[in-house]
C-alpha cells in the first residue's frame, strides 16, 4: 500500500501546476547551457585558431603602415612638373636646339681655329640629346608615381574599408561604395609589383639623364666663358637658361625617392641580421624569415585574423613536423607560386577545398592579397595555413613590408628564447608575440562575454527564483487546508517541511534533468549543423557548463522557495485553519 | 481515562483578558459519548483543543491514560493526536488531488494491506464504498464529510474529537455522520467528544455537557 501523500502522486495529480513551473525552469538552465556553451566554445576556437603560438614566438615589425611613401611620391611628382617645363624651354625655340645650331653655324674656320668652340658645340650636342632623354623619360616617370601614388591612396581606402567592416560587419554600404568606386581601378593596376621595378628604373633612367643635362649645360657655360677669355665674343650667341636650380630639386627629390622604394625593398632594417642572431640564441630549434599574412574567420565572438606564415618549403615541413600535423588532403605549397595550404577547420570555416580560392580578391576582408589557390589541406592538432615567402617577398609592393621571424624554441626554452630575442630586438621596430600574449588578448576579449554572461545568469537565477518561489507560495497557499489538517491530526511540523522540500527538490532536480537534457540535444544538433561545418569548436558535454554552471538555478529556486514555505509551515497554525469559515 | 482538572485558557488583548475556558474539570471515560452544547464562542471549541493537546491550556492540567499533556513535548503531543485520537472538523479538509480512499489513508498510522481493506471498509460503511476512487469535488458536501469520518476512524483511535461535524450539514446528513461516529463507539472503538450547538445531534450521548462563558453547566 503505497503513501497517499508520496511525491508520486503529488507529481501526477498535480501536473498543471507542476510542469509549468519545471518548463520554466528547464528553459532557463536550456539558455545558460547554450549561452555558457557559445562562450566557452569563442573561447576555445580562438585558442585553436591562435594555437600555433604555443610553439613559436612571431617577431613582427612595429607600425609598419607608418612606412609612408606618400611625401616622397607627392614631391616627386611637383618637381617633375617644373623639370618638365623647364625642359620643355630648354628644349624648345631659343634653348639648346637653336645655341647648337647657331654653333654650328659658326663659320668652319673660326671653329677649327678654336677647340673651344669645338668643345662647345659637342657639349651643347649632349645637352640637347640629354634634355630629350630627360623629356622621354619625365612622361612615364610621371605616370608611374601617378599610378603608385593612387595604388598607395587604393590601399589607404581599403584599410578605411576593413576599419569599417571590423567596426559594423552587419552595414555593408561601405563595402559596396568602395567596390562601386574602386572596381575599375583595382583591375587596371593590381597586382601591383610590376608597377614597382618600373618606377624604380624611371627614376634611375631620369636621375642619370637629368645629371647628364645638369653637367652638359655646365659644359657649355665653362666653354663659353673659354671662348669669351680668348678674346672670342660669343655674345652674340644666345645661350639658352640655365635649369639647374629646378634640376637639382629634382634629383633631389628622386633621391629621397629611391630611398623609400629602397625601404619597401628591404621593409625591416635589421631583420637579416636579427635573423641570424636569432639563430644562435641558446634553446632555439628553429628561425625562419615569415611573410605572414591572414585570412578573416568567424570566432562566434566576432571575426578574427587568422595567421599564415609566409614561409619557404622547407621551412613548411618543418611547421607541421612541430604541430603534429600533415597534409590529409593535396599538397604543401610550390615555391613562388600563389599556393596555399590551411588546417581543415578554416577550410571548412572559410567553405574552401583543393582548388578553391582566398584571399582578398575573394574575401575584402583578407589580408592575404589577391586570390591564392588552395593546394592542400591541413589536418591535425593545431590549426595552420602557409603560403610561400618569395611569392609574397616578389609579387606584391606594400606586403613586403609584412615579414618579420618565426622563432620555435626548444621544448622548456619557451620564456629563455622570448628574453634573450626581446634583448636581440632591443630598439628596433619590431615585437615579440608569444602565446602569454595571445592567450591574454584571447582572455581579456572573452572576458567582457564572460561577465556579461555572468550577469544574465545571476539575474536569470534571481528573477527565477523570486518567480519561482512566488509561485510556490501561492501554490502552497492553495494547499493550506491540506497542511492545516495533517498539523491537527499530528503530523510533524518538520515532516511537513521535509515533504515539501522533497517536492520542491523533486520540481527542481527534474527541471535540472530536462534542461541538461534538451540543452544537450539542441548543442549536439547545432554543433552538427553549425558548429563543425564552421570550423568551430563546441564541447557539447562539458560538465563544467551543464553541471556547475546551471546549478546555481534550481539551488536559488528551491532555496528561496523553501526558506518562504519553510518559515510559513514552522508559523503554522492548525487552530487558525480549522477555525476558518471559508 | 481522558481528564481535565481546573483547565482555564486565557486570551489576553491588550490589558483585557478573555477566558475562554474557565476552571473547568471532566473526564471523558472509556467508550463513552460526551456531547458538549453552548451557543457561539462559549469556549467548546476550545476546550476540545484542550483536550485534544491543541493548544496548551493557561492553567489546569489535562492528561490521557497515563500520559499528562504538560509532562509531553510537542512532538509528544503530535504523536499522541497521530496514534490514538481522531478529528472530524466542521470542513471536511480533504486533500483535493486524492481519491475518497486515499483521503481515508491519510490518516492511517500504519499503511499496510490491513489497514487498506479497514479503510474501505470504513468507507462502505459509510455508504461510499462505490466512490472509493472519486475525488473530493467529485463528492457532495454530506459525502465528504463522511470521507472526513472515516479518516478520522481508520487508525481506530481510541478518542474521536468531533466539532461541530455537522454544522454545514442539513439535518439528515447531519444525523447520518453523527450516527457514524456513534456506531464507532458503540462498536468498542472508543470514546466520543462530540462538540455542536444542535442538541438533536446528541441523542446518543451518555452526557451532555453545555458550556456557556468558558464554564460547565449542568445540562
């Protein structure tokens, strides 16, 4: 003969007012379940994602957009203007054509009587031909500064655009302004290298001719002021003027030009020799020279770079030697070729298999330029992509400025390496990143969620409780009858409380049981169908979240409810009960 | 066999004080059946709360058999009402989400087969033996307070304490429930302690007992 008053049959007489009161707590342990999950699961996909720092050290160059061609590009380009007019003066009616014709013109004999006449005539000869040279060369030199001077304003925008992107993912406007306004100039002058040697061998074509005019002309003075000492007035030869002011403005700023085409040829002073030093730092397994780049993934916090390391073939097979990891699918990248090999989460993040395209072609918001093939996939423990460093050191003008070192200490040697390459580094522009700092900038972003999230759970578990507890005293209210007769006919005060607390622990402890339920049903459906496909990672049974972090729910519930119905039932008065006439 | 001697209960307002039980003496033998009568608020009620180890009297002594009510503790009292005294309560206090036999159950001590088949014996008796499994709202008032009887009987206790049972009765059902009870006693079940203002509900009685300002008088 079972008890009359067993939690059996409260629980099934009493389902109307059971289940709601489970349904809603069970929903609420289901939201902090999926919220707890998603926060853990950010966290853990960026650590996967920036995994390889575990193992290495990147030395990257400090502020390398600050490497500005802009100055010297626009101050070439105003002193080539004013070279071009002069040239065009001097090479015009009454310049070097007309002194050499009226030197030639000078009667035979008075010029083989005088060298210097001779000498004049082949120094104004030179000049003329310099100041042509110089004429054919100022127009391509001009168009070419003008063509750079716009990629460098091209890049300016497109870094405008990604800021934007980066601030509001969701406003696409900016995209499609950029692209509606810089569509037709992307195509015309990316990719953007050649651009690069062409202006480097205008300026250098320019700089010689415009010495050789500058020193022709100063010729031709020297041999007029010979022809004038000699008692030979040549002042009736009109001598045309003097451009040497502008000219030496105008080498000058070719020079300062050439110094900084020269700086985005070799991006970071000191990298070769911090390269070799490096290598000797007691502790370290390897240094490799790293063209790094990145692809934009999703972290389920917000987008992220995910890092490529631009290195040489070798170089790549030593990588995943280090991870653990191996190519499960295609094949490593091929030197000097636009190539690249990723882990299979970011292939599947980024919907990319062998033969697919990344880069920035593709996706805006890559870093990688242009559009790279992916040969091969990457499997195992640590997510990885390559790409080959003398295709990004030859092919692309402004991402030479992006190589820095991959240092990999020996096991155990991890802090001694970073010291001692921190000491090699000294004042030189670049910085060390490392794991520490990684994990830290990993933490510190997920550590706003974290609290954010630890606030809704608090106020969630409060709310609950005060709406639960509410609704258990207004329940128990309704059952007053009931309490006041088993008091009266001497059933103990605290096996009354003992059986509500049973029935409140059995409300909560099956809510509990249902929410973890659900909430483990709806992560292994969403993990399947979102997570994975997305290269993101999702501990569906992390007991850490099911368990401790949805506890405090039905415990503040069943707290609160029976610290109120408790303190009610011990106040109880049969008496007051029997006597009502209701 | 149940005694009190001298009992008084005092509520105290303020500086004033109600008696509403005032020096009063019976004992209750075995198997016999006590009415007590008295208009509104002449303190029956309260002296069966007395008498019943309710409430604690102000002053006097009440005791059952060998147990005095002031040498228990409350939890001695409890076990005392539990074990060997039964109630029937003006409302029949029926738990809403049980049967009439699980509401009978109730107030069994033990909850063995015995006492199972007692119980709807019990409830047979009391005419209801095909509503066994009928709920509370499923019964009408006069059925659940003879639901309310048998509960009151089914642990055989050796005291019935009845106030006012039939008060929101008609007069047949009325009589049918006190009838019930009588049966009990007059079965060798126990005594009876029978509170109600209707002395046509006392036919049976050995003694009635009316009471008027927290006193006894003679009947």
């Amino acid at each position: 003969m079972t008890n009359p008053l067993s939690l059996w049959n409260f629980y099934f007489r009493n389902k109307r007012k059971v289940l709601p009161v489970i349904g809603i707590l069970a929903l609420a342990i289901l939201g902090v379940v999926v919220t707890d999950s998603l926060l853990a699961s950010a966290r853990e996909t960026a650590y996967a994602t920036f995994g390889s720092y575990q193992k290495l050290i990147l030395v990257a160059p400090r502020a390398t957009r600050d490497q500005d061609l802009a100055n010297p590009l626009q101050d070439s380009l105003m002193r080539l203007h004013d070279v071009q007019l002069q040239v065009d003066t001097l090479d015009g009616p009454g310049g070097i054509t007309s002194y050499y014709n009226a030197v030639v013109a000078l009667p035979a004999q008075v010029r083989a009587q005088l060298p210097a006449v001779q000498r004049l005539q082949v120094d104004s000869a030179n000049a003329r031909y310099y100041a042509a040279r110089l004429r054919g060369d100022l127009v391509p030199l001009g168009d070419l500064i003008f063509r750079v001077q716009r990629l460098q304003s091209e890049e300016q925008a497109f870094n405008q655009l990604v800021n934007q992107l980066t601030q509001n993912p969701n406003d696409p406007r900016p995209l499609i302004t950029y692209l509606q306004q810089h569509q037709t100039f992307l195509q015309s002058v990316l990719p953007d290298s050649a651009q690069l040697g062409r202006l480097q061998l205008a300026v250098t074509s320019a700089s010689a001719d415009a010495n050789g005019l500058q020193q022709s002309l100063q010729a031709m003075n020297r041999d007029t002021a010979n022809l004038n000492s000699a008692g030979q007035n040549v002042a009736n030869l009109p001598l045309p003027p003097s451009p040497s002011a502008t000219i030496d403005q105008f080498r000058s700023a070719l020079d300062r030009l050439t110094a900084s085409l020269g700086s985005i040829e070799q991006p970071q002073p000191g990298l070769d020799k911090l390269l070799a030093d490096s290598a000797h730092i007691p502790g370290t397994a390897l240094v490799k020279r790293d063209a790094y780049s990145n692809l934009d993934i999703n972290l389920l916090a917000g987008n992220a770079q995910f890092d490529l390391y631009g290195i040489d073939q070798p170089g790549m097979t030593q990588l995943l030697t280090l991870y653990g990891d191996r190519v499960v699918a295609g094949r490593l990248p091929r030197q000097n070729a636009s190539e690249i090999a990723v882990s299979e989460e970011i292939a599947r993040a980024r919907h990319v298999s062998v033969g697919s395209k990344l880069g920035n072609n593709v996706d805006e918001l890559d870093r990688l330029p242009d559009a790279f093939t992916v040969v091969g996939i990457i499997g195992g423990p640590t997510r990885l992509g390559v790409i080959p460093l003398d295709y990004m050191t030859e092919h692309y003008l402004f991402e030479r400025r992006y190589q820095g070192l991959i240092v990999i200490p020996q096991a155990g040697h991890a802090q001694t390496v970073h010291d001692e390459l921190q000491r090699l580094v000294g004042d030189q522009a670049f910085r060390l990143f490392d794991w520490p700092y990684i994990k830290a900038k990993i933490d510190s972003l997920i550590a706003n969620l974290d609290s954010i999230n630890r606030f809704l759970i608090l106020l969630v578990t409060l709310v609950l409780s005060l709406v639960v507890g509410l609704l258990n005293n207004l329940f128990f209210r309704q059952r007053m009858n009931e309490f006041g007769l088993l008091a009266a006919v001497g059933y103990s005060r605290w096996g009354l409380i003992r059986r509500v607390a049973l029935e409140s622990f059995g409300v909560t402890l099956a809510a509990w049981l249902l929410g973890v339920g659900i909430a483990v049903a709806v992560l292994s459906w969403f993990n399947t169908v979102f997570m994975v496909p997305h290269g993101l990672l999702m501990n569906v049974f992390d007991w850490n979240v099911l368990a401790l972090h949805t506890l405090p729910i039905p415990l503040m519930v069943f707290l609160f409810g029976m610290g109120t119905v408790g303190w009610q039932l011990l106040r109880l008065d049969p008496i007051s009960i029997i006597e009502r006439r209701d | 066999m149940l005694s009190a001697k001298d009992l008084a209960l005092d509520y105290r307002t303020g500086s004033s004080v109600a008696h509403a039980v005032d020096t009063v003496s019976l004992s209750v033998g075995r198997g016999s059946f006590v009415g007590l009568i008295g208009p509104s608020g002449s303190g029956k009620s309260s002296l069966m709360y007395l008498l019943s180890g309710l409430k604690r009297p102000s002053r006097g002594a009440v005791s059952f058999e060998e147990h005095d009510y002031a040498s228990l503790s409350g939890a001695g009292l409890m076990r005392l009402r539990r074990r060997r005294f039964g109630f029937v309560f003006q409302q029949h206090f029926l738990v809403n989400y049980l049967s009439a036999f699980e509401n009978v159950m109730v107030g069994a001590v033990e909850r063995d087969h015995d006492t199972a088949a007692y119980a709807q014996a019990l409830l047979h008796r009391v005419g209801l033996g095909d509503k066994l499994l009928k709920r509370p709202y499923q019964l009408s008032i006069g059925e659940r307070q003879r639901v309310a009887v048998a509960r009151a009987l089914v642990h055989r206790p050796a005291v019935v304490f009845a106030d006012e049972p039939t008060a929101s009765l008609d007069q047949a059902t009325g009589h049918e429930v006190v009838n019930l009870l009588a049966d009990y006693r007059r079965s060798g079940g126990g005594s009876l302690l029978v509170v109600t203002h209707d002395p046509a509900m006392l036919s049976d009685a050995d003694r009635v007992l009316q009471m008027r300002d927290g006193r006894l008088m003679a009947a």
